[in-house]
C-alpha cells in the first residue's frame, strides 16, 4: 500500500490518539513539575469609631484570581513534588533507614507513607490476583470442557457476567452482601459466632475482600480464552497419550498445559495491565482507610476541592513508569520477534 | 478433542467433583446479582436486615409498610423519579452510541489499513497502541482536567465521547487488524486490479463482508464507554453525568438520608442492558477475547 493512502486511512485514528493519549501524557509530565501558586497574604488593618484599629492577615483573593490567571499550572517546582512525604518521601526514607529498630519497623514506617501504601497495595493486587484468576479460569475451562452440550451455555453465559460488569457496579454489589447487615457478613458472624466481625474493619480483611473481588472478576477472561485454546488440543497427541498409559493428570500436565502455555502469556500480559489500573472497587468497598492503589491516590488529588494537578501528576509520571517496567519484557520478546521475521 | 471416549472412562467420583465444581463456580458467579435483583424490590430494612437476612428473602418490613405486599417498586420510584436517575440514563445511551459508531469508523479505516501496510511503521503503530492500551484511564484524565479548563470544553458530553474515542482506539485497531488479516487480501487487490480506487476497494468489496469483526468489536468498545467511571466521572458536570459516575455521587448523599434503596435500584437498572447484552451476543464476546488471543 502506497504511504500516501496508508496514512489518509489511518490519519483520524493516529490525531485522536495523539491529542487525547500522547499529549496528555506531555501535559501530565509538564503538571508534575509545577505545584499550586502559595497564597498571597496581605495585612489589612480595620479601624472602628470607638474601637482602635486591629490587622489582620487575609488571602488576598483577587491577586490569587490574577495570579492563576497568568501561570495556571503554578509555580515551577521541579522535582520538589516528587521527592515530598505524599510521593518518594525521600527524607522520610533516609530518616528511618538511619533510625530504626529492626527489619519489621523499617517495613511498618515505610508502608505508612502514602505512596508506599498504594504502591504494595496495586503491586499485591497484581500478582496476587492475576495467577489466582488464571488458575481458577483454567480449571473452570477444564470442567466445563466435561459437560455435555446442552448445559455448556448458560453455564458460560453465568460465568461471563462477573467480567461483564461494570467493575464499580460490580464491586458496590459485592460490598452490600458483604456488609454485616448484608447476608454474606451476617452469615460470617453466624459461622465464626463473633458479632463484631466486620470485614472493613480490619486491613488484612479489607484486602481479603478486595481480592477475592479481584480473583471473581478476573477469572471469566481466562476462562473464555484456556476453554477456547482447549478445543485446539490436537486429539491424536491425547489419544497416542493415552495408548503410552498417562494418566488424566498427566495428559493434562504434558499436553494440555504446554499446548496453552502461550496463551497463558497473553492472559498473565492483559491481566497484568487491567490489575495494576486497580481503582474502581477501593470507591465501591469504601476501601481508602485500608486500602488504597496508586490509580485511586490520583484520582483522590484530583476530586478534592482544591485539585492538586502538581501531585496527581506526579503520582501520574511514577504509575506510567510502573505501567513501562511491567510492559518492557513484552516489548522486548515482540521486538525480537520483528526482526527475526524480517530477517 | 476426543471427549466423547475419555468421558465413557471417567470414574464416578471424578464426575460429581467437576459438577460440584461447576455448581459452586455458577453460584459465585450468578447469585449476587440474583440476590441484589431480588433486594432491589424490598425495603431497606430488609435488604440490609440486621436481624436475620431471612427478612431479605420473605420481606418481612417490606411487607409492613407496603399493606402487605413482600414487593415494592419505591426505590426505583426514588432512583428513576425523585433523583433523575432517568437523565443519567439518557447521557449513557448518548455517550456510548458515539464512543461506538466513532471508534469503529475511526477503526476500521485504521485498522484496514494496518493489515494490509506490511510496513515496518505499520508494526511501530500497532506496538505505539499497545503501550497506549497499557496507560490507566485515570493518568491521562490528570493530564486532561487543566488544559479543558483553560480551553472552557470541560463538563460536557462531546468531550467526554471524544476522549473515550481516543482511549478506545488502541484496542479497536488491535482487533480490526487482526480481523482484516483473516480477510484474504485477493478479494480488495483483484478489485483495485479491476480499476477500483483503494477506497472504492474498501468501499464495495470490504464494507460488505466485514460485519461480523465490526460487530465483535463494537461490542467491546460499547462495554468500555458503559463500564466507564474515571473519565466520566471527572469530565462530566453533575447535569451531565453518565450512569456510573451518577450512581458514584448517589452513595455519599442517599446514605446519610437511610435512601440505599435508591442506589441498589439504580446499581440493578445499570446491570440489565448488561444481561441483555451477553444474552444476545454471548458468541461473539466468546469469538472477540479469543480472536485477540488466539492470534496474538
């Protein structure tokens, strides 16, 4: 195809992208260097009749107006956002690194600063999560391989609603049957015979929670793509197996698994991505005392009233070159992959 | 796949281990939404009961305050009347009818494209997608809010529909792509060989026959704007909000006025075009997550 109608295809496609992907991100790199203009302050002294003059210190409001005005990303700042306590917390680090008393203090202080907290959170959720759906959604697509034809339909359509729903409608739906008053809180109580049990109460619940959220969620995907590489198994393999006397585990373990494996790499590669945007389901748990992921500390900044784009675009910068690590391996082996094929 | 000899050998206990399997993994997946249909036709009192959830189940304060009846439509009544839930509902029906039919004519003019290039640009395009279909939605909308301000195109929906066209592009040309492949390039060059123009190419030979791909990823660009909260919520004016976010912003207020019933109504109104959704098109959201996978 001649360059001149390849790029007259393809050319609405590429401007959306980069207006509405690319240079956001420039503009979030630009942000996270800037943080909001200080507030102006100006002494007014107020005199009555009979009183004497009093000052007093007020926001001078009409030279904040101004000044945001001029410059509405605020002041340069530098790497200054960065390395603040609500980021990298740099001194924080340095400050407990140099006084401590022991391995499990180090680990408690650093998990108590903002970022940390968000970051073990979005890192446990997707390597937590993404090996648990994927073995889960394995062996549903190997039991539903089993059924016979007339049930495999609506046993597949009930298993793609949990990954068809909206992921903040799906986890509020969650979260009202898990509420004490819901049945599957009441029932807890029942069973452990505790009336104060609450799974918002305590983190390691809260986290339970969102990861079984998380694994319920997750799971369908890989269910739909293992039960559709199972049909691709080659049968004479299965048969010659079967002649050499494997056994159902055997086949399983030297045919079936080798024959997804590659599939199972795509799988691990989307879930991977999906989990570390981890988001939604810390609102619909009313998770952030226990919880929280770099996504919702972003989201956070900016639906305050004071909206802090200088942070948000910090938190931004740090998340994208967290989404970059995660990818690189994939882009090598594609890479490879390229050139040996031109080769 | 020979099932049929392995499943004659298959012993007994084997059988009802996958059955009981299968019937713990259909609950886990189906009851909460059964639950909370159910729910969403009680009281509050019921629903979330704090004595015992058979009240849930016989509606026992539903029946009480509604002279008898175990059904009460009144939060759907609160939702749908007294909260306007109904404009929400109109907003979603816009934004993602236009998030879908733009992304899938900006799409399959791209994706076209790409599948029949074999340029080495070709492949950076689609590798650029990937990384630009790794970026959380909500980085990028930090990086939109100030320059929408400043431009006064904030709060509105074409913003909004356009921004999600953006974010949805990386995908959809992904999946075009690899649906043109399948596509033999003999049936477009054999026009072109007839005198037809690229474009006339596309226009009489490729449009007719590539349904079934465009319906495929429609569907996913439909569920990407209608499972959409980030965006949505922090580009969209509260007149302007899409369902997700509206409910979002129902949860802070009908809680501290005992009105929860509002939000279990609106959560299960969002989730039936869902339903109809797998119903009607459980093959081809089946045949689009394995297309992906399959090839790639």
């Amino acid at each position: 195809m001649p360059h001149k109608t390849f790029f007259a295809f393809i050319l609405p496609s590429l401007i959306a992208m980069a207006l509405f992907i690319a240079l956001p991100i420039v503009s979030v790199v630009v942000q996270s260097f800037h943080v909001e203009h200080g507030r102006i302050l100006v002494e007014v002294e107020s005199c009555q009749p009979f009183g004497g003059c009093t000052k007093e210190t007020r926001v001078d409001t009409a030279a904040m107006a101004e000044l945001k005005a001029e410059q509405p990303m605020g002041q340069f700042n530098g790497f200054g956002t960065y390395l603040n306590r609500g980021h990298l917390a740099v001194n924080e680090i340095g400050a407990i690194l140099a006084n401590n008393t022991g391995f499990g203090d180090i680990v408690t202080r650093i998990y108590n600063l903002p970022f940390y907290k968000a970051l073990s959170f979005t890192l446990v959720f997707c390597f937590v999560v993404t090996p648990l759906a994927m073995a889960l959604g394995f062996a549903i697509a190997l039991a539903v391989n089993t059924l016979p034809k007339v049930t495999k339909g609506p046993v597949i359509f009930f298993s793609l609603l949990p990954m068809i729903i909206t992921p903040l409608i799906g986890s509020l739906i969650l979260y009202w049957m898990i509420q004490p008053n819901g049945i599957i809180g009441a029932t807890l109580r029942h069973v452990f015979n505790d009336p104060t049990l609450s799974l918002r109460q305590s983190p390691a619940l809260t986290w339970f929670s969102l990861l079984f959220y998380g694994v319920w969620t997750n799971a369908p995907f890989s269910f739909v793509v293992f039960y559709a590489g199972l049909q691709t198994v080659p049968a004479d393999t299965l048969e010659s197996a079967m002649i050499d006397g494997a056994s159902r585990w055997e086949r399983i373990r030297y045919i079936v698994i080798p024959h997804l494996a590659p599939l199972a790499t795509f799988v691990a590669l989307v879930q991977l991505m999906d989990n570390f945007r981890v988001f939604e389901p810390i609102v619909g748990f009313s998770a952030e005392a226990n919880a929280t992921s770099l996504s919702w500390m972003i989201f956070n900044d900016l639906a305050g009233d004071a909206q802090l784009f200088g942070s948000a675009g910090a938190t931004s910068v740090l998340t994208i070159i967290g989404v970059v690590i995660l990818l690189t391996p994939v882009l090598i082996r594609t890479w490879r992959e390229f050139n040996h094929k031109v080769v | 796949m020979s099932q049929a000899t392995l499943s004659h050998k298959r012993p007994l206990g084997l059988t009802i281990l996958i059955t009981a399997f299968i019937v713990v993994w259909v609950i886990l997946a189906a009851f909460p939404f059964f639950w909370t249909v159910w729910g969403s036709f009680k009281v509050e009192p019921d629903f979330f009961s704090r004595e015992s959830w058979w009240n849930a189940i016989f509606g026992v304060y539903t029946q009480r305050q509604n002279d008898g009846s175990a059904f009460t439509g009144s939060g759907y009544y609160g939702a749908w009347v007294t909260r306007e839930f109904w404009r929400a509902v109109g907003n979603t029906a816009i934004v993602t009818v236009s998030v879908t039919v733009i992304s899938l004519t900006l799409g399959t003019l791209g994706g076209y494209a790409l599948a029949r290039s074999g340029q080495r640009y070709a492949f950076w395009i689609l590798i650029l997608a990937l990384v630009f279909r790794a970026m959380p939605h909500i980085t990028l909308v930090s990086g939109y809010l100030l320059p929408f301000f400043q431009l006064n195109i904030w709060g509105v929906l074409p913003t909004s529909i356009i921004v999600l066209v953006a974010i949805n592009q990386p995908f959809t040309l992904w999946m075009l792509h690899s649906f043109f492949l399948s596509i033999p390039k003999d049936l477009d060059e054999s026009a072109m060989v007839d005198g037809c123009s690229r474009f006339e190419a596309f226009r009489r030979v490729i449009i007719p026959v590539m349904w079934p791909g465009v319906v495929t990823t429609g569907l996913f660009s439909f569920l990407l704007a209608y499972n959409d909260f980030a965006v949505t919520s922090m580009l969209l004016s509260a007149d302007n909000q899409t369902m997700v976010p509206k409910i979002s912003s129902f949860l802070g207020s009908v809680q501290e006025q005992g009105n929860v019933m509002f939000a279990v109504a609106a959560v299960v109104s969002a989730t039936v075009p869902l339903f109809i959704l797998v119903l009607f098109f459980q093959r081809q959201i089946v045949s689009g997550l394995t297309a992906g996978a399959v090839k790639g």
